[in-house]
C-alpha cells in the first residue's frame, strides 16, 4: 500500500468516509430495491397462492399469504372452457406470427443495414415513424380493411397484421451495420450474391439478433388481447387472452379460485418462455434504446 | 457506409462501364425487393388505415351498411366540439399523462440509479422488476382488481392493519384513475429501468472517478456528471412513455368495460373512440373523428419532443 497505486485514487479516498455512512447508504439501496421487487411480483405470487386456496379462505376478509394446496382448482377451471382450443390457437398464431416477422424483419434489416440505395433513410424514417402513430387510433379503419378482406374470425386477421416487427427491423439492421464490410467484400470475390450472402453467412450471424425478435413478437402475440377480442366471434379462433377475459366475464366471475387458476395456466407458457430468454430480451431493449 | 465504393473500384477495372452500370442499377434496385414483403404488409395494415381514418371522419359511416356511406364533412368535428363526453375524455387522459408520465419517469430512474450503484446480484433484480412488463394483461388485471377489492383486497387490508381509512379503488370517482395509475406504472416502469441502466452503463465511471477526486460530492456528480448524459436517453423514455400514456385504454377496459368507471371517471379518449366505433349502436365515422384528434395529439407532441432533444443535442454536445 504505498504511493504506486495511483489509479486506486477514488477507493483511497472513499476509505476516509466514515463506515457507518457506507453502511447505511448500502442497507437503504437493497431496502429500496428489495421493497420494489417484492411489489413487482407480488401479484404474481398472489395469483399462485388464490389459485391454491380453498374457496372459503379465498372469500375471507383477513388475506391469506399461504396456498392450501387445493390442486382441484385448476381442474375445476380447465373442465369450464375449451382451453386446449384456445391454447392450440395461440400456440399457432404466435408461431406463425414470430415465422413471418423474424422472415420480414431480416430482409428489411438487411437492406437498411447492408445497401446503399435512394431513398433509404426517408423509408428508414417512414418506419420508425410508426411508432408515433397509436395503433389504437387507428383500430376503426384497421377493423374495417380486415372484415372487407374477409378476414373477420380467421387465424390470419391475428397473423398478418403483425407479421411486421418495427423494433424487430431495427434490431437486424444494428447488427447489420456492426458487421464488418469487408466481409460482404471477401464473400463477393467469391462470386456470392447478395441474397446468398444473406443465406449462407449473414443470416446466421445474426442468430443472436434474430433470437431477441422472435422473443419479443412471440410475448407479443401470447399477450394480444384487445385486438383478437375485436376481430373473433367463435372459440375456434379465439386466442387465450380472449377466453380468459370471455371466462372472467362468464363462469370465473363467481369462482375467484378457479380464475386465479386459469389466470395462472394461461400465463405460465409466456413466464417459462421469458424466464429461459430473459438475458438475451433485456440486452435487445437496452441494444434498441441506447442506439436510437 | 464506405461499402458501395471499395467494392466498385475492382469492378470498375475488369468489366465494361455499361455492364457496371447495369449491375450497379440492379444491385441497388434489389434493396426495394427486400424491403417489399415489410412494406406491403405495413402498408395494408398501417399506412392505409392512419390515412383512412382522416377519410372515414367525414361520414356517417356504418359497419352493417354496405356500399356507399353517407358523406357528412366535417359535421362529425362539430358535433365532437359541442360533446360534453370528448371534452371529458380528453380532459382525462391529459389528466392521465400529466401524472403518470413524470411519476414513471421519475421512478424508472430512481431504480436505475439505486440498481447501478454497485448493488450486488443486479442482474436478478432487474429481472424481478422488468417481470411484471411481459404478463399478460387481461391476467395482470384480474389479480389488481382483486387487490382493489373494497372487502377481500390487499390494499384495504393494509390499510386496515394501519388503521387508515379504506378507499373504494376502483368505485370511487375520485380514485379510478389513481388506482390505473397505480396499475400502468407497476406494469412498465420495469422497462424504462431497463433503458435507463442501459444509458447509465455506458456513462464511463471514470468521469464520476475523476470528479469525486476533485472532491465532488454524490449529489453533484449526478448533477454535472451524469444527468447531463443522461438527457438524451431521458428523452426517448419521455417520448415512449408520452405515446403509451396517451394512447391508454386497455387497462381502463379491462377494469370497468366500455363505460370507463363511475362517472366515466377513467374514460379517456382511447376507451371513449373504441365504445364510439365497436358497441351496439355503433359510430365509426364518429369514432374515427375521436381518433383524428388522439393521432394529431400524439403525432404533434411526439414531433414537439423529437424537435426539442434535437435542439438540446445541438446546444449541449
């Protein structure tokens, strides 16, 4: 410990504050950060403890914190809908949706990213754009192109409106922009074209980028509610969002329990997903916000 | 983008000017290709009806009649000018923004700050407060209203246990849109953390190392130091932050349906143009008419505030 450390200046100097003041400063940073997580997933919690209460303690007035393990519940809940249909819809919409958006988003990401042609940076800009214009402003129009294609109680009315991914078109053509031209240059000499360049090597690099897309189109169709709910009419069709809501308003409104289980099997596929890729989707929001 | 030029140099010596040419025209031209599959999709379901919903404005338009609809001008914007239901609508969701905005705002980067001030396990507390970001809505909703709930909820329970007076959540008026908020900022303040550590991790520590030596203190560091960095990130939250914020409807249709609560106190101009264009007696044109003014409110002020961080870029950097 001599005079050499000169780099070390700041800790040197934190040394002279009095323990008690880093002690306290440290306990109230995980109190605050501990109390904010516990109210972030405490309603997560919650819904797993009512779907395991019998449906007396779920009544009571004292709230109970700790599941009676009553399992018969969620059966009870599953016999009340046809929630194989609604999951096996979702499952197909969701599938197709993240197939078509993760298809759009790389070849418009790899033209944005990788060529040079008029007009670029204005059809750039038309796209980022669509972010000012609330999709819900124009959810009277978008009902109305949708029922004259034909498309009302259909799988592609939920499909192909999303088949686009803004954010998605964006994040392929960060990456693109950070791959190093040379490459497209060494792979040209080879006689590559552009679209096998894309093929053979681009595409496959851009896996990461293309993983955090597809998570997020895929969240974003499992979580659909408010449109599905407006362009179907029959279960068959229906996404699970829409059978929750349609069992919120119809047999779960009287039976707290099994609403709380059905609550719990209709979100655990998207927690499962979202738990197993959670690293990769918070880098792919802080790579598409920092950027900007 | 240096790469059209350094490849054209090679090509340029071996092949004719006019074979370059050629394939200079069709190598650019197949940028349109790639792009087409995006555009014709955001151009049937995104371009078409924010343009058709300035046309559909101007009729008494009606889903079950087919063929032609009958042309009003702009008699459905008097009508909205003389609607005590707009005024209030829009009164509330300005009342909406106004709050939750600068509260989410302020939350998000107070956590940021607390997460990246050298907190251990980071990663997992991040996790556990952007969670509640992916649920699903009509799920997440559910559960709150539970939590509202005047007898059985937690809320009222706590505050029994305080020996504080019990509110009426989701009855009361005066408390609709307190409770929506409450919701909307649990909901995704988790994501605006995220965006803030991001712009507070590539802040170089050895900038607030450099002025703690020169005897700041953590106050003025974050002052001088960091929030002037930060400003630019802070912009595109607020921007994010502003369109949700406008736009809001879902969780006040989930909560208390097309009506928007007693009073239709947590109707706002989202919830009012969807009962307009999707109920019974149903107004598209009406509706539309709603919705010119949500989208000329959002895309003014979103441009307001892309003008305004350009500006501030140019003055501070």
């Amino acid at each position: 410990m001599s005079t050499t450390r000169v780099p070390s200046r700041p800790s040197e100097r934190s040394r002279h504050w009095p323990w008690q003041y880093k002690w306290t400063r440290s306990v109230l940073l995980y109190i605050v950060v501990g109390i904010t997580a516990i109210v972030a997933v405490f309603p997560l919690y919650w819904v797993f403890v009512s779907s395991l209460l019998t449906s007396h303690n779920a009544m009571d007035v004292v709230p109970h914190f700790w599941p009676d393990w009553e399992w018969s519940n969620y059966t009870r809940a599953w016999n009340l809908e046809p929630w194989g249909q609604f999951f096996a819809n979702s499952i197909f919409i969701a599938t197709c949706t993240v197939a078509l958006a993760l298809l759009t988003s790389l070849l418009a990401g790899y033209a944005f990213g990788t060529m040079k042609f008029p007009g670029r940076n204005i059809l750039f800009l038309a796209i980022l754009g669509l972010i000012m214009i609330p999709s819900e402003a124009t959810l009277i129009p978008s009902y109305l192109i949708v029922s004259t294609l034909g498309w009302i109680d259909t799988y592609q009315a939920q499909i192909i409106p999303f088949a686009v991914s803004i954010s998605g078109i964006f994040l392929i053509r960060q990456f693109f922009l950070s791959l190093p031209p040379s490459l497209w240059e060494a792979a040209q000499l080879d006689g590559c074209t552009r679209f096998g360049f894309l093929w053979r090597i681009a595409g496959p690099l851009a896996r990461p980028a293309l993983a955090v897309v597809a998570l997020q189109v895929f969240i974003g169709s499992w979580n659909a509610f408010l449109w599905p709910y407006l362009v179907t009419t029959s279960d068959r069709f229906r996404p699970i969002e829409v059978g929750l809501q349609a069992f919120l308003a119809g047999e779960g409104g009287t039976d707290p329990t099994g609403l709380a289980a059905a609550a719990a099997f209709t979100t655990l596929p998207v927690l499962v997903v979202f738990l197993i890729a959670q690293r990769q989707f918070i880098e792919g929001i802080s790579v598409g916000s920092t950027k900007g | 983008m240096e790469l059209e030029s350094d490849l054209s140099m090679p090509a340029r010596k071996v092949v004719h000017p006019w074979t370059w040419h050629l394939r200079r025209w069709f190598s650019n031209g197949q940028a349109y290709l790639y792009l087409l599959p995006a555009f014709v999709i955001l151009g049937i379901f995104a371009y078409a009806p924010s343009i058709f919903v300035f046309y559909m404005s101007l009729f008494r338009w009606n889903f079950l009649r087919h063929g032609s609809q009958p042309f009003i001008g702009l008699d459905n914007y008097t009508a909205l000018f003389h609607d005590p239901n707009f005024w209030q609508s829009l009164w509330v969701t300005i009342l909406y923004v106004v709050i939750s905005v600068p509260v989410h705002l302020f939350l998000a980067l107070f956590l940021a700050l607390c997460l990246m001030a050298g907190i251990r396990a980071r990663a997992f507390w991040r996790l556990a407060i952007f969670s509640p970001f992916i649920m699903p809505m009509v799920a997440t909703t559910t559960v709150w209203y539970w939590m509202f709930d005047t007898y059985h909820g937690l809320f009222n329970g706590i505050l029994r246990l305080l020996h504080l007076k019990t509110v009426d959540w989701l009855g009361d008026p005066h408390w609709t849109l307190f409770s929506i908020i409450l919701y909307t900022t649990w909901k995704s303040a988790g994501f605006s953390v995220v965006i803030f550590m991001a712009g507070l991790g590539n802040i170089s520590p050895s900038l607030a190392e450099a002025a703690r030596v020169d005897g700041a203190n953590s106050w003025q560091i974050f002052r001088y130091i960091t929030w002037p960095l930060l400003v630019p990130i802070t912009l595109v939250v607020m921007l994010l932050a502003t369109i949700e914020a406008f736009k809001m409807f879902q969780p006040s249709f989930l909560f208390f349906g097309s009506t928007g609560g007693a009073g239709y106190s947590a109707r706002t101009l989202g919830l009012y143009l969807f009962s307009e264009g999707f109920s019974n007696d149903a107004h598209p044109g009406y509706g539309s008419t709603i919705s010119v003014i949500l989208f000329l409110l959002v895309f003014t002020i979103s441009i307001g505030q892309l003008a305004l961080s350009q500006r501030r870029m140019s003055v501070e950097y």
